[in-house]
C-alpha cells in the first residue's frame, strides 16, 4: 500500500504541471477548474431556487406568488431571454478576447450574479402587495436571464475548450463533478439546520431561513471561482491566428444541420414531465411530518451523495460501453426507478415511507446522474462535429439555436400546473378543506390529497422519462469518430497556419504524425472483439479496442488528405474554377443550377450521399444567390451594382484593435491614466467601425456565397498540395 501511495505521489508530483501523453491538462488545471467549478457550482445551486418557473418553491410556496402570476411571469422571462441568450452568443463567438472563449467570463459574471441572488433575498416581500412581489421577482429575472445563464453556459463548457480529447473530457468533467457536487450537499445540510435556529419550527420555506444562509454561500462561491481564471488555459483545435468571419445568421444556418444538436435537443424536450417529482421529497417533510429536521438532513445527504457514486464510475463506463449506450441504459433503467416511487407514495405516509422513498431516489440519482455527468461532454463533442463540418469553431451560438427549446418549454410549462390543479392543488380545495385561500400549498397537509398528488406527479415523471430515451436511440457519433474528427481539425489548422506563415514546429509534428500513422494502417483489417478476447482475455481485448479505435481514425484522416482525387472533387473543383476565374463581379453569370441533374445522382453507398449532398447544396446556394441578386441588386442598379468589398481594410481594422489592445494592457502595466483614457476611446472607435465594416461584409458574403465557397474549396486544395513539403519538412526538423 506504501509503494502505491508513494507511487500515486510521485505522479502526481510530476504531471502537476505538464499533462501525460496523449492529454491536454495538468493535474493543476483539473484541480483549478474543479475547485473553481465548486465556487459556481455554490452560486449557481442558490440562484437557480430564484429563477422564475412553474414549480419554484421559493417564490410559490415561501413568497407565496400563486401559480398563474407564476406562469405568466414564466412567460415574460422566457420572452425576455430570447434577445439576451443572442446577445450572450455574440459575445462568446465573435469576442475573439485572447484570455480565452469562456474563461473570462466565469468570474466576471459571478460578481453580479452573486450580488443578484443577495438583493433577491434580502428583498422585504413581507411588506409588499402581489403585484410588488410579482414585480421585484420580474425585475431580478430580468437580470438573472443574462448573468445567471452566462456564468451557468461558461463553467458548464469550459472544459470542451481545456481538452479536445473526448475521454479526457469525460475524466474531467466526473472529477470536477465530484468536487462541486458538494455545494449542494453542503447547502442541504445547512438549510434543515438553520431552518430549525432561525424559525424554531421544522419547515425551510420561510424566506428568514434564506436571507440566513444564501448570502454567505454566493460570497465563498465568487471567492472560489477566482481559480477557473487563474489557472486554466483554453486549448481548441483550430488555426492560430483564425477568425470567425460568418454572419451570425449564416452560422446559426449551418447550426440547424447539426443532426446531433437535434438529438439531444428533441430529448431534453420531450422528457419536460421527467422532474415533475422533484418536490415530493420536500412536501413529505414539511406537510406531513414523516421525519425530524435532523433525519431529513441526513436524507438528504444521503440523496446527494448518490450521485457520488455516478460520478466516480462514469469514466470507466464510458471507456468500455461508450456514451450513446450508457444513454439509452440508464435511461431505461430511470424510467424503472421512478415507476417504483408510486405504491410508496400511495402507501400510508410514516416514517417508513420517507426512508423507502429515499431508497428509489437514491437509485433513481445515480443512473440519472450518469446522463448529467457525459451530458457537457457529449455537447463537447457535438461541437466539434460543427467545426469539423462547417470549418467555425462556434459555442455560444448553439445556445440560440436551443432557443427552441425555451419554446417548447413555454409551450408546455401550464401542463405542470394543470396537472397540480387537477389533481387537486387549488384554492378551491385549501376551501373545502378549511385552509387560507393565499397558499394552496396547504392542500399538501391533507394525507388523503398528499397522496393522490404525489401519485399523479410520479406517473407523469414515468412518461416523461419514457419519452426522454427515445431520441438516444438515433445518437451514433462515437467516440472514435470524434478523435478522427479532432485529427482531421489539427492537419486543417497545421494547413492554414502554413498558409498564413505562422506554423509551429510542434503543430507540424503533430499533424504529420497523424498522417503517417494513418498511412501505415491503411491496409489494416478489423479485429473481431469477441475472437480476440476468446484468444487473448482482457488484454488481448483491450489491444484489439484500441487497434479498430485507431484504424477509424485513420479512415477518416486518410479520406480528408485524399478527398481530391475523388471524382466528386474534381467536379466541384473545375466548377470552382469557373466561378473564380469569372471573379466576384460576374461569378453569377457562370452558376451551375441544375438541381435537377444533382438530385439525380447515385446514392446507394456513403460516399455517393456525401457526394450527391455537397452538390445539392452547391446547386441550392446557387439559386437562392440567384435570387437575393435579383432581388437585390441586378433590379436596382444593374451588374454594376455589384462591387466587390475591401476586405484588407477589414483586415487592417482588426490588426489596429490588436495592436490598440497590447498597448491598452501595456499602459495598464505602466499606470499611465492618460495612454488608459485615450487607448479606450480608440478602441471603442475601433469597435464601432468594426461592426459597421462586418455588417456591409456580412450583406456581401450573402450574395457572392457560392464565390466564397468556390475560393475556399481552392485555397483548401492548394493548401492540401502542400503537404508532402511540410511532411518532409517535419523530418527534416527532427
């Protein structure tokens, strides 16, 4: 045990600063972004009891805010979040801030988050009518919408930024997971407690009990996550000086053809009835007294540390059964666990029910928190997918894109409450039954409508979860195929930075590397899993994994050096050379539309989809360019009107706001008030006439699209051509 301990040490000691082979992040970084992560994790987890929804607690049952105001404040919120999550996606993809995407904006937004959540608190809701307390809670909304979700989106994907190696991200994301996982056990131990002192009575919806604990817990938060940005660094695959030229709009286009982001998104949206019984644990202590303040700390703590357990396997699993199949597994598995809350729910409420409740809880939090836990890698990885197709490494933009979502989830949130109502929580049975009208919630106390609520809330979480799995089925972007993905990024960006003569040496090994390695297997076979593990047991097994691993790799890396000595290529290419050689002014005069002739290509192999696709959408921009032209400016001004937009002058702007920012951090370094003032207002300048510039650029790339593309498809083959110079050129390196 000593040498094992001593061993773990000295690795520890010595990939402290430096990571291990094949990785991307230091023990020191994973611990940054982990301690870092449990600050957030503190704010996030108090903040999020203030977020406006159908079934908050904080603001229905302690505020006392009935469910219609509460619902239509839902709808104001989500309506308000629209313009702030586009906002939000601006920022993060088209910042181009050098300290990084998203690690800046961990802790920038944790301030005000953080001094949000204390004002919601300390807000005097005693002292107000319902339509104050409808307007304070709005207002911080409001708020919360921009900074809340910032904070909650940055810390969530750091870590697909810190590593593009999907294991790794997995790895990291359960060790951080672990770690800020305690911010809400440690909160759901305090509260009982503190509930208890504070009121003298076993209930935690009196908003004393949060005015006590939640101001302390968001200042130790910010405090925390002042170590995301000290010690992390963001490592995306991609060229060095590379900038996203796209309008958002056209992006955001290119977004909706991620098959991927429609898979998890249509999943998300169908299981909106899956955490309908979330709030039963509470109801059971606080209306029918089943258990002390003390006990109901310990289940909680207990409830919180399922996910423990979860979290530290995940890894593993994912390894040896990958992440589409652990999806779909514990899904199912989830729908079982919740099914079994219902005879115990119906059961007579004691304090044996509690405990059993707990036991299908407990269960139901570790397979579930195995979905939570490969969730932002999985998102990791959808992301690499749209810059592997699309050539844009694009993040905050997929956040609008979900805006979907917030759609849908305003289209369903009045199902909640009319399930509530139906079953029996209403002001007209708090009447009957002899309670205040003001909180309906009193229902809860009646043991015969306890019952009958929580069990149609438990079968609405079964369909919801039901319809939850379903979309998984169609989730195959393996983990193989995303480390081809990552290759093919790394020999694109080794291209590009060759072609704009800022090549790395350690870029260059690396890419050629993968060149070589996928040549050398390219008359490879497969190894059949179960012969080998019959021949070899484990290890022969795990041999042969890695083997068929990399030989998918090398399919993919091979398919991208090659792809233009296809027959498709070279269609497309002697298309691109008309368009090009016409120039901007007059491509449009040589257009091929004939999207008839692409619809009638072959496609009965994988290679003839791709190729009749790429034509299809060749054949499909060019008409609708055809008519944006005619629409646009043959009509008005005739061929003329076409002019060609300077994009050196593009160019230099964004040089000049480089240049402005180096001297502004310089003159920040030397104190010089002066120089600080005055390089402020330049680059403010400078900003203005950037987005002014970008916007008449983003008007002209619309129309000269199919030019455009035509260009880049012939850069990308020059630059392909020249890679047995750079392969030779890393040998001659070594």
């Amino acid at each position: 045990m000593k040498l094992d301990v001593k061993g773990l040490l000295t690795k520890a000691k010595t990939y402290w600063r430096r990571p291990s082979e094949g990785r991307y992040m230091p023990i020191r970084e994973i611990a940054a972004v982990s301690v870092g992560g449990l600050g957030v994790r503190f704010i996030t987890n108090t903040v999020v009891t203030m977020i406006v929804s159908t079934g908050n607690v904080l603001i229905g049952n302690t505020i006392g805010i009935p469910p219609m105001p509460l619902y239509f404040m839902y709808l104001f919120s989500v309506f308000a979040n629209i313009p702030l999550t586009t906002l939000r996606a601006k920022i993060v993809d088209y910042s181009h801030l050098k300290t990084g995407k998203y690690r800046p904006f961990v802790f920038f937004t944790a301030i005000p988050t953080a001094l949000l959540g204390i004002g919601f608190v300390l807000a005097p809701y005693d002292r107000m009518t319902l339509f104050g307390k409808c307007a304070v809670v709005l207002a911080f909304n409001v708020c919360f919408q921009f900074f809340y979700y910032f904070l909650s989106d940055s810390n969530e994907n750091l870590v697909n930024v810190l590593s593009p190696n999907t294991y790794e991200r997995s790895d990291v994301y359960s060790v951080k997971s672990i770690v800020d996982s305690l911010a809400p056990s440690i909160t759901n131990i305090i509260v009982p407690l503190i509930a208890k002192a504070v009121t003298g009575e076993e209930t935690i919806y009196d908003m004393r009990v949060y005015r006590a604990v939640y101001p302390p817990i968001l200042v130790v938060g910010v405090l925390l996550s002042v170590f995301i940005y000290a010690g992390t660094r963001e490592k995306i695959v991609q060229p060095k000086h590379h900038r996203i030229r796209t309008p958002f709009f056209d992006t955001l286009k290119t977004v909706a053809r991620n098959k991927y982001f429609w898979i998890i998104s249509l999943a998300s949206c169908l299981g909106f009835l899956e955490a309908s019984f979330f709030n039963v644990l509470g109801w059971m202590y606080n209306y029918q007294k089943v258990c002390s303040a003390g006990q109901f700390a310990l289940i909680t703590t207990i409830y919180g540390n399922a996910s423990f357990w979860a979290m530290l396997f995940t890894p593993a699993l994912v390894r040896r059964f990958g992440k589409r199949n652990l999806l779909v597994f514990s899904n199912v598995l989830n729908i079982l666990f919740i099914a079994l809350m219902f005879p115990v729910v119906r059961s007579s409420p004691t304090n044996v029910m509690i405990w059993m409740f707990l036991g299908c809880l407990f269960l139901n939090a570790v397979v579930s928190q195995i979905t939570v836990t490969i969730t932002p890698s999985i998102n990791g990885d959808i992301r690499d997918y749209q810059q592997f197709i699309s050539g844009e490494r694009v993040d905050g933009i997929f956040a609008v894109a979900g805006l979907i979502g917030s759609v849908w989830n305003l289209a369903t949130a009045s199902i909640l409450p009319a399930i509530y109502d139906r079953a029996g929580l209403n002001a007209q049975t708090a009447q009957a039954l002899g309670y205040s009208t003001d909180n309906i919630y009193a229902v809860l106390y009646n043991e015969q409508y306890f019952r009958s609520i929580c069990g149609v809330l438990i079968l609405a979480s079964v369909l919801g979860a039901s319809l939850n799995v379903l979309p998984y089925f169609f989730y195959d972007l393996t983990e193989n195929r995303q480390a081809g993905m990552i290759a093919v990024l790394k020999i694109r960006a080794m291209l590009e930075d060759d072609a704009a003569g800022v090549l790395e040496p350690q870029t260059l090994r690396e890419a050629v590397e993968h060149v070589e390695r996928a040549e050398a297997m390219e008359h490879e076979s497969r190894i059949d899993l179960r012969q080998a593990k019959r021949a070899g047991g484990r290890r022969a097994l795990r041999q042969a994994r890695r083997h068929n691993a990399d030989l998918d790799v090398s399919h993919m890396i091979l398919s991208e050096i090659r792809f233009f000595d296809t027959p498709n290529a070279a269609a497309l290419v002697a298309r691109a050379q008309r368009l090009t050689e016409a120039g901007p002014e007059h491509f449009f005069e040589h257009m091929d539309t004939d999207l008839q002739a692409a619809k009638a290509m072959p496609k009965r192999t994988a290679e003839e989809k791709e190729n009749r696709r790429t034509l299809l959408d060749a054949a499909r921009n060019s008409q609708t360019v055809a008519r944006l032209l005619r629409r646009h400016v043959l009509r008005r001004h005739g061929t003329d009107g076409l002019t060609p937009f300077d994009e050196d002058a593009l160019e230099c702007l964004f040089s000049a706001e480089d240049a402005a920012d180096e001297a502004l951090q310089a003159a920040y370094a030397q104190k010089d008030k002066d120089a600080i003032r005055r390089l402020r207002r330049e680059k403010a300048q400078l900003g203005r006439e950037i987005k002014e510039s970008s916007k008449a650029f983003a008007r002209y790339n619309r129309i000269i699209k199919p030019y455009r593309d035509a260009q880049k498809l012939l850069e990308k083959r020059a630059r392909m051509q020249r890679l047995p110079a750079l392969r030779e050129l890393a040998h001659a390196d070594e």
